[in-house]
C-alpha cells in the first residue's frame, strides 16, 4: 500500500494458490421494503393469533369425546389390571393350600407306613385267630382273558 490510498479487502490482491471467499456485501433494504415486510409479517402473526383463539363447537365437541375416550380406556385398563392382580394373588394362595395340604398327606401315608407292624399283624393272626399259611396246592391260579381286573363276586373257574 505504497500509494497511501486505503484498499479494500475485496480490491487486494494475495498471491498463492489459493484464493479467499469473499463474503457478498450486505445490501441494506430500502425504508418501503422494510415496512411492506413488517406489515406482511405482523398481518400473519395476527392471523395465526386470531385462528388460534378461535374455538369453535364442533372442535370443543370433538376434543371432549376424545378425552372421554381415553379416561374409559384408563378406567378398563385399570380394572383389567386390578383383575389379574386379584387372580395372581389367588392362584399363589390355593398353590400354597395345595402345597400345605400335600405335605399333610405325605405325612400321614408315612404315620399309617410306620404304625403297621408286620410281626404284630402275623402273631395275632396266626396265635389268636388260628390262621396258617396257603401251602402250594391250595393256591390256584388262572388267567382271565375278558377285563383286565377280578370281580368279586364273580364265579371262579374250576382246574
């Protein structure tokens, strides 16, 4: 800058290989356009406003049965939920009967097991009673081919 003018930045010249991007200068809009512009903008914000405000009958109607709607489907799932609540507790408890009520059984199959004396039983049949036992040829056996179990009162064959 030798010649004491001052140069833009736009109006210089930079050696090398690469060159700036020069940014575009900014035109300043003119007193009119920027009224036009500011009337058009507040003119929508005014209509937007005002189509905001605006309620009408049919929406209040339709967003009362839209809020209808979701309360009774809140309502059901809720009792719904209430329901199964209600059966998982009760499934947990006749489970837990059935378990009690298991072990009671086990227990009292164990007693009559453990109260039946074998030598008992045989003394007092054999000394009291009289009884002996079967030798082999009182017993007789047979094959029945009609049902699978015996009857009682059912006629034995004779060998």
């Amino acid at each position: 800058m030798a010649s004491g003018r001052r140069r833009s930045v736009s109006q210089t010249y930079i050696s090398g290989n690469t060159v700036r991007v020069m940014e575009p200068e900014r035109q300043i809009p003119e007193p009119r356009q920027e009224r036009r512009q500011r009337r058009q903008v507040s003119y929508r914000v005014r209509r937007n406003q005002e189509k905001a405000l605006a309620v009408d009958l049919p929406y209040v109607l339709v967003l009362v049965a839209a809020v209808a709607c979701v309360l009774y489907i809140c309502v059901t799932y809720l009792h719904v939920q209430s329901s199964i609540t209600y059966r998982i507790h009760n499934i947990e408890a006749l489970e837990s009967k059935l378990e009690q009520l298991k072990a009671e059984n086990d227990a009292l199959e164990t007693r009559i097991h453990t109260d039946i004396d074998l030598n008992h039983i045989y003394q007092v049949a054999t000394e009291e009673l009289g009884m002996v036992y079967a030798n082999r040829d009182q017993v007789l056996l047979y094959d029945k081919t009609e049902s699978e179990y015996v009857r009682q009162y059912e006629d034995i064959p004779e060998h």
